[in-house]
C-alpha cells in the first residue's frame, strides 16, 4: 500500500502540533486539581459544547436514533478510554515535560497502532509487522529516552 504525502498527512501532523498545546494546558491544570480533576474538568466543559451540538444535529436530521445507536455501545468505549488518557497525560507533563511527554504518548500510539495494522482491526487493511516497522518502534524508544530531562 503506497501512501503519498497529501493533505490528510498535512491535517494529521497539524493534529499532533495542536495536542502539544493541549498537553502543556493539561499540564498546568493539573497542577492545581490534579490529573483526575483536569481530566474531568476538561470534559464537562467539551460536554457543555458538545451536547447543544448533538441536539442541532439531531433537530438537522444529520443524526438519528437509527444511525447512531449501533455506535453507541463503541462511543462509550471511547469515551472512558479518552477521559483515562486524559488523565494519564496530565499526570505525566508536570512530571517529564511537554517533549518528553508528547513522544512518550505519541510512542504508545504507535506500538498499539503497529499492533492493530497487523491484526486488521476495525475493518482497516492488514499491514504485516516487518523488520522496518519495528525498527521505527525502537527508534522512537531511544527517542523518548534521549528527550527525558536529566536529572541534574
């Protein structure tokens, strides 16, 4: 499967600059209440946004009782996955730094990601594991270890 550089490539790495932010946000919100606190915190303020958005869709037509319970059930899922991560990285940043952080999160997003190509999870075309794909792995591990801050 060649993939070429394109402006989902653009979206993505524009994405990922704009979690660098967030996490530095998530960070210092933590420092005051704590990385549960932010967490939820941090969710109850998207739900506020996020629930009259639903409602004018719902009223739109662009969301139905038909096509959104079979979701449901995976958005939960979702859901609690993202408030733990949320979580976990605001916990973390105080703790490693923004850069080390980032590559840290940005590392378990690709062994699992590794992980799910391999098994062809969620209807996606398999991608078998093979010797340059675990080499990046290991790449990105020296990685996040050359950008732990030292302890001086």
């Amino acid at each position: 499967m060649q993939q070429r550089f394109n402006l989902g490539v653009i979206v993505a790495a524009l994405s990922g600059g704009g979690f660098a932010i967030v996490t530095t946000i998530e960070g210092f919100i933590s420092r005051s209440v704590g990385a549960i606190g932010a967490s939820l915190i941090e969710h109850a303020v998207a739900a506020v946004i996020a629930v009259p958005a639903v409602v004018f869709l719902f009223m739109r037509g662009t969301l139905t009782l038909d096509n959104t319970k079979g979701i449901l059930p995976a958005s939960a899922v979702v859901a609690v996955l993202i408030l733990v991560a949320v979580a976990g990285v605001a916990y973390a940043m105080p703790r490693i730094g923004v850069a080390a952080g980032n590559m840290a999160m940005i590392l378990g997003q690709m062994v699992l990601a590794v992980l799910i190509d391999a098994i062809g999870m969620g209807g996606y075309e398999k991608v078998p594991f093979s010797l340059p794909r675990i080499a990046g792995l290991v790449l990105m591990v020296a990685g996040v270890y050359l950008v732990l801050p030292r302890q001086g």
